[in-house]
C-alpha cells in the first residue's frame, strides 16, 4: 500500500517517514510506548481516549541499514521497512511484535451457505479486507486477553471480534463478536513476556488472534486513521499499567457505591421502593444503593418524575437517604419528540441533536416513541447535558445510570449518514457510535461534579477505551442461566485488563427467571465484584435476597456481609488503581505469567493481589478443583494451609465459596454495618496472616475530592516472620483530620506466648488456634514471641 521508503525526517520524538504511496510517523510517547501512526482521514491525532498526554523527552537513535531504519529507545528498538512495516524488538534485540509479510490466507470454508441460512443458521463468513489492516506474524505460543466485555474465555486466542457498540438482548453466547462496548486494546503474552496494542480508532474495527490462520493475528478498520500504540513490558502488569497511563486510570470512587446496590426494572410507585428497603433492614442485609428504571419518569421524558408514581420524589428521597440510602436513576439519551417539553424544546432551538444529512434532525423510536439524539461529539451539547444533572442532584439523586447508549433505537438502526459536529471536526454516525456512550457518560460526570461537588457515581452501558476515567460499568442484560454465571468471570477480567476496574454484572441475571441456587452461587462471585449489584427485568421471578427461602437468603447476607467486612481492602485496591492502574478483579497470569497454568484459568481469580477466590459455576456442583499458584495459600473459612503450584480438590456446599489467603497477607476489614456511614470506625482490624509483606492502608472522606489535595492518611505495616513475627507501623500521610483510634490485630494460626509493642508488654486472648489483641493507632514496632 505504502509502496518504498522515500525518505525520513525527524521531529522532536517523530521520526517521519514519506512513502511512494503515502506518509506515516514513529512517535515515541516515553521509552515503552511507540506510536504508529499514518493520517489516512486526518492530519494529526483525534484521540476519544487519550487526554493531556503528551511525548515525554527521552533518548533515542535512529540508524538507517539497507533495510530498514532502526529506531532505538533505552528499551525498545523498532525497525521500519518498505510499504510501512513495522517491527518491534526488545532491547536485547530479541523480537517482540513483528510485521507479517505475507498475504492473508483464510482456511476454506465449504458448502452451500444459502441452505443453511434458509433454515435460519447464522453463518460465519470470512472477514474481507479493511481499508486500514494491521497483520502482525505468530510465533506459536502467543495468549491474547482484553477487548473489554467479549464473550468467551479469558485467552482470546483463536476468537474473532467486531467493535461496534450493540444492544441486542438475547441471550449472549460465546459465538458473539460485539456487545456493548468497544475497547480495541489486547495484551500479548509470550513465554512469560507481555506488551500491548491500543489500536485508537473509533470506526468499526475488527480483530482476529490467529483464527483464520494460525500463522498471524490481524486488526483493522473500516475508515479512519492508522493509529496505534505499542505498548511494551515484559511483564504483564507494566503493559496494564501504561495502557491506563495513555487512556487514563479509574479514580476514587465513593465508598458508598462500593457496598451493595439492588436494582429492577422497575421499583415504582414510590410504595414499592420503600418496601424494598424496609425489607433490607427488616432481613438484616446490608445495601446502600436503590435503583430507579424508566418506570420513575414521566412517559420516559428524562430528566423528569411521574408525578403519580413519585409525588414527591425529594421528600421520599430524603427518607430513604436518612435511612442509609441513596437512589440511582436511569437516564437514557434518546429525547422525547414532544412539543411543550422543556428538555426536547431547548435542544431543539439550539441545535442540540444529531441530523440526517440534510440538517434535519434525526429521529427513530426508543421508549418514549419518536426521540431525537442529543449530539455528544460538540462540546457545547455536552455541557447543556452536563447542566440537566443538577435537575435530578436537587431531587437528591445520588448517582445516574446511563442506558440505551450505544446508541440503541428500535426503528433499526441509526444510518451511517446521521450527522454529527464532532467538535469542529463534522462526520458522521461511522465514527461517532463507539464514543456516543463514552461522551455521555464524559458529560454525566462532569456535570454530578460540578452540581455536587463530590465524586460522582455514574454506570455505563455503552463505552469506549477511557471511559473508566469518568463511570463504572456492567456487562449488560445477561441472562439468569448458569453459562452466563460462568462467562461473567472471565468478561469482568478482561474488562479490568482493558482498564475498566470498577466493572460488575447483574448479579443473579437480568432476564429469564433466577433459581435460589444460581442466585446463591452469583452472590459469591458478586462479594468480589467491584460493582456490586443485582439486576433483574421486568415480569421476571423477584430477585431480592429474600424472594427466595431461608437458605438463599442466608447465603445473600453471609456474603453481602462478608463484602462490608472487606471494604477497606477494597477501597485500598480502588487507591492503589488510580495510581498504577491495575484492576481490583485480577486473573492468576497477571501475576504468575511465568506460570503456564494460568493462562487459561476462566473460574477463578484474583482480588487484588492477596485473596484468590475460585467460585463455584455450575448447577448442583458441591466441590471444586482449586488451583493455586507458587506461594503458600491459607483457606480463609478453615485456617488450612496449602502449598501452591498444586491443584487441590475443595469441599464447597452452596453457601461455601472457595477462598484463599496469600501468605504474608494483612488484611484490613471493618465491623459490621447495615450501610456506610452507619458507624463512626474508629477501630480497623487487621487480619495477619504470617509471613514477609508490607501493606498500605489508605483511609479519608469518602466523598470529597479533599484527597486530591493531600487531605488523607496512610498507614503503612512491614512484616518479618522469622523465629518471631515482628510488625512495624508507620504513618505515612496524615492529612485526613478522622483517624482511628484502635487497631484490632488477628494473628491467624499463630499461638503467641508474648506480645510486646515499643517494648511494653501488651495483653491478648488466645482463640481457635489465632491470637487477638488491641492497639492504640500509633507507630512502632510489635514482636509476637
């Protein structure tokens, strides 16, 4: 395509290259990250994804060969050939991501596919080319994870997938390219070396890891530019945490919307919210957050109330506020097409929403009937949406839940001519539908930000690479069936190896009817979800935790509880994310890739990097084959120490869900509590579990954005296990005003004889084989003899 190197440039940290055929450029962003990039549609970057990034001044050469011109940072080389080939080479010279020279040979497909469409089979076809396709060679040992919410397993070698951002509600299988949301970014892994690819182009875009040829693995796109970023490691977590430098990383959430959310299409009237949280406090089940679906507007005009259903929509809110709750509401973008509306009439009159091609603007169906789409891509419609939150924050909404965005519509698609601003950059429906819900919820964030001050809570259907920096997501309307149980697993992995931590699924299934059981199993993987919710749809089975019988509800608070106990741990994974952009749901190959049995690990996973949890997924399944890697791992309800690499065999009826303890691990919990900020916690427990660590607990509002300017605390625990387990205390940030009182300490299997902290000797009981004592909160030393 690009035809001979004609000859190169440099500027600054660009290397340009001019083609027989076209022109193209290697920017170096830092020494890991290599940008390649040819302006096919436009001149320079138009990133959705990447903002305030900027190439970071670094050393590099540039050498020219008969060959090819070699450019060579402290850590990567790439070499750049006729018709714009690009290799990357690690520092030694040893070949990371090489270019494939050769013509795409697709296996053969045979047999007449009108037989079997006519009976109604959807048949595979081969990809055809793209007008941008990027063919990279296989070394034959390649496994390939992220692409964000795909169905399937978590290796994604050998699957096939589409970027386009698609609500269809039928029960989603594996064989399913896209869903709804376009992340166009993967993870390579090689005999224990990793780097990524970021392909930043919101087109269409297609990827296939070596399915229709074993000799390669491809991306492309229809339209666009060629843009993409490679990102180096070789070690796993490295490439995630640079993939978030570049898209951005998951920031400080409430603590709040970390406890556990119930949801359903619909809790109206008003009647039926309340009796939903009476329920929760009368059954003794922790929740901080109630859902309100289309149901609560009127005649699904957003930011409005159905004065019937909801009178007084402040007033109840408030109750349910001092009582420990705090109500999410849906907001969908599709406007109303009915004169008299504020809403519609406003965008109207100021030319708000997307057009067809003659400037008029654009309508289809969704659920208020004829509805008109507001246009994301221009700033100034941003921010008229970002204005309308303050509507719903004065009625003391406390989080908005963004739906229907891919954008969804019920007339058939939006046209590829509906037009768009794109902020001075006019286009069309093609480029703007990955990035329509990520602009949405873009301008959702800024505006509860603006109205409240505070860190808003948004929840995103539809997305695209970044969107983390503004909302938490869910995988959509899955289905109560156990293979959806079982695939929410390996989606929420990947979709914390895309970057998106703050990730969940609808717990128990949105449609079809749950079973006690399949709740009770969903619970167990939900505790560890860093979004917390069950969902369920209109007309199907009740799924609160009590709809079922004793012992469904029993599993419900034991592990809704248990969830309460860990906040702070998780909350300390939420501060370690923003700052390395790690997720807090991790498979077992980001931090063993050296361990080869992880690679294809589906059914269990890591949270963080202490506490694996190995969950049941199947139908009337009572044990489970745990596999654990190098280490010691302690059994968190027996105490049972296990020495890793080794798969072990576990007992697990249904209110048992297989969990481990790294040894080494000090685990922060919190007393129990019906919501948060029910107590003042002025006493943190600490579960120690021996062994060599150190750990960092964070601790300040909850809320604010006070952090950001130094107004938290750190509290830092060193820990030796030699003939003695000795544990320093250090504060390492003290600029939140709350600090505890107390330490509780729980030395787990370990029997003290004497306990001595700054040299006093300190009282401690002694119970099922594990000592307890209690601290003052300050620093110094503590030896247990």
């Amino acid at each position: 395509m690009f035809g001979k190197t004609i000859r190169f440039i440099l500027e600054e940290n660009k290397v340009i290259f001019n083609f027989e055929n076209g022109q193209g450029w290697i920017e170096i962003i830092n020494p890991w990250i290599i940008n390649v990039f040819s302006p096919l549609k436009y001149d320079n970057h138009y990133s959705r994804a990447i903002e305030g990034v900027s190439a970071e001044k670094c050393n590099f050469e540039v050498n020219e060969t008969d060959k090819f011109i070699e450019i060579k940072t402290e850590q990567v080389s790439v070499r750049v050939s006729d018709n714009f080939y690009v290799d990357f080479y690690d520092k030694n010279g040893e070949p990371i991501c090489l270019d494939y020279k050769g013509d795409r040979e697709p296996f053969v497909r045979r047999g007449n596919v009108s037989i079997a469409e006519a009976e109604g089979h959807r048949v595979e076809t081969n990809a055809d080319s793209h007008k941008i396709e990027v063919v990279k060679k296989m070394f034959g040992d390649e496994n390939f994870y992220g692409f964000g919410d795909k169905t399937g397993h978590l290796n994604k070698r050998n699957y096939s997938y589409e970027m386009w951002n698609t609500d269809d509600p039928s029960p989603h299988v594996e064989s399913y390219k896209s869903l709804y949301k376009s992340i166009p970014f993967f993870v390579t892994l090689n005999k224990g070396k990793a780097f990524g690819i970021f392909f930043d182009n919101t087109f269409k875009t297609y990827f296939d890891m070596g399915k229709e040829n074993s000799d390669y693995y491809y991306f492309g796109a229809e339209d666009g530019n060629l843009d993409y970023y490679f990102i180096a490691g070789p070690d796993f977590k490295d490439v995630i945490g640079r993939y978030t430098y570049l898209t951005g990383k998951t920031p400080m959430p409430q603590l709040w919307t970390l406890g556990y959310h119930q949801c359903r299409w619909s809790y109206a009237p008003e009647g039926r919210l309340k009796e939903v949280a009476k329920a929760f406090r009368d059954n003794d089940i922790p929740c901080d957050a109630l859902y309100l679906d289309i149901d609560y507007m009127d005649g699904f005009r957003v930011f409005t109330w159905d004065k019937e259903r909801f009178p007084n929509p402040k007033e109840t809110l408030t109750k349910l506020r001092e009582e420990g709750f705090k109500v999410v509401t849906i907001i969908d973008p599709g406007v109303k097409k009915d004169k008299g509306y504020s809403i519609y009439e406003e965008g109207l009159k100021n030319n708000y929403f997307a057009t067809d091609k003659d400037g008029v603007p654009y309508v289809n169906a969704v659920w208020p009937g004829d509805s008109l789409y507001p246009d994301f891509s221009e700033a100034r419609v941003r921010e008229w949406w970002s204005d309308n939150q303050k509507i719903m924050m004065e009625d003391g909404v406390a989080g908005i839940w963004n739906d229907m965005n891919e954008p969804a519509s019920f007339n058939g698609p939006l046209p590829d001519d509906v037009q768009f601003g794109n902020d001075g950059r006019p286009t069309d429906h093609r480029e703007v539908h990955n990035v329509y819900g990520h602009l949405m919820s873009k301008s959702s964030y800024e505006g509860i930000k603006k109205h409240t001050e505070k860190r808003p809570f948004v929840i995103t259907r539809a997305c695209y690479a970044g969107t983390q920096k503004y909302s938490t997501v869910w995988t959509g309307d899955n289905q109560s069936l156990w293979e959806h149980l079982r695939m929410s697993v390996p989606m929420l992995l990947n979709l914390g190896l895309s970057g998106l931590s703050f990730a969940g699924t609808d717990v128990g299934g949105f449609g079809f009817d749950c079973t006690g059981e399949l709740l009770s199993r969903w619970i167990q993987v939900g505790c560890f979800s860093p979004l917390f919710r069950n969902h369920s749809s209109i007309h199907t089975r009740d799924q609160e935790p009590w709809a079922f019988d004793k012992q469904t509800l029993d599993i419900n608070k034991k592990y809704i509880k248990l969830r309460y106990k860990l906040l702070p741990y998780l909350y300390d994974l939420m501060w370690q994310g923003e700052r390395t952009g790690l997720p807090v749901m991790r498979p077992l190959v980001l931090h063993y890739s050296q361990d080869e049995q992880t690679y294809n690990i589906n059914d269990e996973f890591l949270f963080g990097e202490n506490i694996l949890v190995a969950p049941v997924v199947e139908q009337g399944k009572s044990f489970k084959a745990v596999y654990l890697p190098e280490g010691e791992w302690i059994d968190f309800w027996t105490g049972q120490t296990h020495k890793g690499k080794d798969t072990i065999l576990k007992n697990a009826p249904l209110d048992t869900c297989p969990i481990y303890i790294k040894a080494g691990s000090i685990i922060p919990s919190y007393p129990e509590q019906k919501y948060i900020g029910e107590k003042v916690i002025d006493e943190l427990t600490l579960n120690i579990y021996p062994g060599k660590s150190e750990y960092i607990h964070y601790e300040d509002d909850g809320e604010s954005f006070d952090y950001k300017k130094g107004k938290y605390n750190l509290y830092k625990f060193t820990m030796e296990n030699n003939k003695n387990i000795t544990i320093g205390l250090n504060f390492l940030n003290e600029g939140y005003s709350k600090k505890y009182k107390n330490f509780r300490f729980i030395i787990n299997n370990v029997k003290a004889r004497q306990i001595c902290f700054n040299g006093e000797s300190i009282n401690f009981n002694i119970s099922n084989g594990s000592t307890e004592f209690v601290l003052k909160a300050e620093e110094g030393k503590l030896n247990i003899i």
